[in-house]
C-alpha cells in the first residue's frame, strides 16, 4: 500500500550498495505476483538513480524469504527468479502449523521438529540446488543445537544464528561429519510425530557429545 516508502527504502539501499556487500530479500512473500511487482519496484528505483546520476550496484542481488507455505510449495518456481533463498523458520512453522506462537493457549503446538517442517525445509533446499540458488536459514530453529545436524543433512551449509549461539552451533559443526548429518536427517524425514523427531535428534546430540568427551580423555 505504502508504495512511496517502499520505494524510499529501495533507493536507499541501492545507494549503499557501492560501499559493501548489500543485497536486497523480499520478506513474506506468498505469491509470484507479488515477488515479480516487487522486482517491478525495484527496478524504477534503480531508474529514479538513473536520472539522478547517483551511483549503484547494477547486479545486486535479488532474493526472497520463504516464510509462507504457499511459496514453500512452488519454490521451485521461485527459485528460477531469485539469486538468493532464505528460510525464515520462525514464521513459517507457525503458518504451516497453523499455530498463533503468542497465544499461550496454543503455543505449544508449534514445534520446529514436526516432520512437515523438515520436509518443507528438504523441498526448500533441493529446489535451491536445482537452480544454483544460494539457500541459507534462520529462525529460532537454526541457533538450536539439536537441530544442527538434521539441517546440515537435509543440505543446508548456511545458518543464520544471533552471535551468543555460534560457540554452540560451531562445537556441534566441528564433532560431526556430512555423512553422520545425512543419515540422521535421512531418518528424521521417516519420522511421523514431532515428539520422535525431538527424541531421536535429542539422543543423537547427546550421543555425539558423550563420544567426543570419551575420546578426549
């Protein structure tokens, strides 16, 4: 609705895109109608420069966040449009759950480890791969140790995680192998409740921790 300010915000990023590494992610997208007026916008920014004769990046890239199930479930159509995905789990458990995570009658139904949510984030990644579409995830999920290995097995190599979380995230990293992550999101995708999925990735971190503490003794 707020066109004019959208605008706004655009060019002002445009403008600093010449001092660093800037990208511009479209947020809650649901629809490709909604992702191509988006890049419509964009580009008039980009002319508004044009005729100013300000300077910009002219091959910024362009990405989105998939949040929404709707867009989770052609993402290999949105893939094509974009360079860069970015999972934002926060938002989209709670809308494929159908689970209001601020109402405190229904808040413990969201749950990051339900299988539909792994297998959202596995269609996700693969559709990533397909078109060489950088595809990283964020989200409360991802600065959870417990789910560090599944989201390496389903073929994530980035997380966005607060900066308190990366000592954690990065201990798990450095005790694991690929293959160890790919058996266990493997298994976790045959999974049928979340209470096993947080079950089995729960044994499997602490399996993994007590290994490592018995082997350096």
């Amino acid at each position: 609705k707020n066109l004019a300010g959208f605008r706004t915000q655009l060019r002002a990023i445009l403008r600093a895109s010449v001092h660093g590494d800037v990208r511009v992610m479209f947020p809650l997208i649901s629809t490709l109608s909604e992702l191509r007026q988006a890049k419509v916008v964009l580009r008039d920014s980009m002319e508004d420069l044009d005729e100013a004769g300000i300077a910009y990046n002219r091959d910024l890239p362009i990405g989105m966040m998939v949040e929404v199930p709707a867009t989770a479930l052609l993402i290999d159509r949105f893939a094509r449009e974009v360079d860069f995905l970015s999972i934002g789990t926060n938002d989209l458990i709670q809308y494929a759950l159908a689970v209001d995570r601020s109402n405190r009658e229904v808040a413990s139904l969201y749950n990051a480890g339900d299988p539909s949510i792994l297998h959202l984030i596995k269609q996700i990644v693969n559709a990533g791969d397909e078109h060489r579409v950088h595809t990283s995830l964020c989200g409360q999920m991802s600065s959870n140790p417990m789910f560090t290995m599944v989201l390496i097995g389903l073929g994530l190599r980035y997380l966005s995680v607060p900066p308190m979380a990366v000592p954690e995230i990065k201990n798990v990293c450095r005790r694991v192998s690929l293959a160890q992550c790919e058996a266990v999101a493997e298994r976790a995708l045959r999974l049928d409740t979340a209470m096993e999925v947080n079950d089995y990735l729960k044994q499997e971190l602490l399996a993994v921790m007590a290994q490592t503490a018995e082997s350096t003794r």
